[in-house]
C-alpha cells in the first residue's frame, strides 16, 4: 500500500491533554511504520461531498505498531479540530493518510549526538514522537527539551514529560511560561530568546542537533538564535505550525 493512499481509521481512544487539546488514537487497517517527526492527512466528507483536510503530526512512537496518536488543538472556528472535538468518539471512523515528511525526522540509533528540541505550544507533538522514539529504543543521547507555553494548563504531555525528567538523568525539561507561571515558579517566565536558548545548550557536551516547532515567529528566532551561536545550518531543522483549523 502507497503511503498516500486514503484509508478509513477507527477511534479507538480519545485522550484530554489540555483545555484546548485532545489526542487522537486511531487503528489503521495497513498501518506501517513511521518516523519520528512525519505526520498524516486526515480527511472529513460531509454528506454533500464537501470535503475538508488537515495535517497533523504524529504523537506516538515508530514503536507502537497498529495504531497511531495525533494531537490535535482546537482552532477558533476551525471546521476539522472543531467536528473532532464535538462530534468524535471511540468507535467512530476517520479517513487518513501517511505517514508524510522525510525532513523534520529523527532516528534514535546508539550513535546518536546530543539533541536539543524547542517547542512552542502544539509545536511538542512531533517532538514527543521523538522522544517516545527514544525512550523506547533505550538510546540515552544527552537531550534537551525547551518549551514555551503560555501558561501552566497549556502544557501538553505535562505529567509524562515531568515522568521523563525524572527517571532519566540524560533527559532535561525546561519549561517557560510567557503570561501567567505557577505559584512559586523560579524558572523561566519569557519568550525563548538567545540567552536562554545559549543556556539549554550548555547543559549539553557538544554541539546538538536542534529540531525546533512551532509558530512561525518562535521558529525563525530561534534558528536564528542558534545559527548566531555556531551552531551550523545543516544541525537546525524546523517545522512552522501555522493556524491551522
């Protein structure tokens, strides 16, 4: 089966991450392995034949056969994060296809160099399909998760990446909230800018291989941030995720 051939998804889960966003855990009846970082088309047909498609990356692991996760937030008036929020519920079928994307991947392999990813808001799926990737596989590459969120209940993953911080000595969390922080915070409370990106580098030996998603404003600063810093073209990758709906 070609990866760009449409195939009919079942539901078999629907997960609350945060307010605003929900994962999505779909059976696929050909499903194949996917990269870490790569992500489906889903498709809606109304009854008049009107269709609607939009892409999502996918949340879980090249490790976990049979099945995919897509998180997805919901959009101001978007009509396909809209009818998956209201309308979608375990048993129901989807229409999708992938997986798609051979750039924004990683490969977690025993050679694997030190990692910095950068995140803002849903910007994390991919990320998180990394880093499940790399959790799975066992690799304990020095890595970096930087990820600016607005505030404490928009941080998606939260309890599972606080798990990850805390089990693996090679795996650091840095979160940053832009608008309100929790009681207490001491960490940061701004947008990612050039010296809090020098300082997540520093905590790694070597010059990383740096994945960074999100709003196309936070994604162009912050490579460009990292360029200035030494870090070559070819170790920066991107993905922009624009309102979408």
């Amino acid at each position: 089966m070609s990866r760009l051939e449409w195939q009919v998804a079942t539901v078999e889960a629907v997960v609350p991450e945060t307010p605003r966003v929900k994962t999505f855990v779909l059976r696929l009846p050909r499903w194949q392995p996917h990269r870490a970082g790569q992500h489906y088309t889903l498709r809606l047909t109304a009854p008049d034949g009107y269709q609607a498609q939009r892409s999502y990356s996918v949340a879980s692991p090249p490790e976990q056969t049979g099945q995919i996760a897509l998180t997805v937030e919901l959009i101001e008036e978007g009509e396909v994060s809209g009818y998956l929020f209201e309308g979608v519920e375990p048993g129901d079928q989807l229409e999708v296809r992938g997986p798609i994307g051979g750039y924004f991947v990683w490969e977690a392999t025993p050679q694997a160099g030190p990692l910095l990813l950068v995140a803002g808001g849903a910007g994390v799926v991919p990320l998180m399909a990394m880093l499940r990737h790399r959790q799975h596989a066992g690799v304990h590459n020095p890595t970096v998760l930087l990820y600016s969120v607005r505030a404490p209940e928009d941080v998606i993953y939260h309890r599972e990446l606080l798990a990850m911080a805390a089990t693996d000595a090679t795996f650091t969390l840095l979160l940053t909230y832009t608008r309100h922080a929790p009681a207490g915070w001491t960490g940061y409370q701004r947008r990612p800018d050039a010296a809090m990106l020098a300082e997540a580098a520093r905590r790694l030996p070597a010059p990383p291989d740096c994945f960074i998603c999100g709003p196309t404003g936070l994604v162009e600063a912050t490579a460009s941030y990292l360029a200035a810093q030494g870090i070559s073209s070819e170790a920066i990758r991107t993905e922009r995720f624009g309102p979408g709906s």
